[in-house]
C-alpha cells in the first residue's frame, strides 16, 4: 500500500462514519428511531471497521513490522 492508498481509504473511512450520521437523521424524519438506527448502522460499523484497519495499519508501519511505501 502506499501513501495515496493509505490516505484515500482514510477519506473513505470519514466519509462512510458521516454518512451513517446523515442517514440516521435523515431517516429518522420519516421512520421511527429503531428502524432509523437499523438502516444506519451497517455504514457506520464498515467506517469502524476500515478506520480500525488504518490504524492497525499505520502501527505495523510506525513499528517497521509493514511500511506504507513512499513515493
């Protein structure tokens, strides 16, 4: 991975966390709470999970385990 790639998923990752935001209260107008959370969540847990992968990520990386190329 380089560093593009490594800041490109990082923006994919913000974004898919806001978007989950905007989903729950978007839909929250129209639907009631539980359901509005329901169709939220899956957004913002893959936002978790790809921010969690970054950070892993830039740890082997910070540790020399796994550079991030460089160019």
């Amino acid at each position: 991975m380089d560093q593009q790639g490594f800041v490109r998923l990082a923006v994919v990752a913000f974004g898919l966390v806001v978007l989950s935001f905007v989903v729950l209260g978007f839909s929250r107008l129209v639907l009631p709470y539980r359901v509005a959370q329901t169709l939220a969540a899956p957004v913002g847990i893959a936002g978790f999970l790809l921010g969690t992968y970054l950070f892993v990520r830039a740890t082997l990386s910070s540790i020399g385990v796994s550079p991030i190329d460089t160019e």
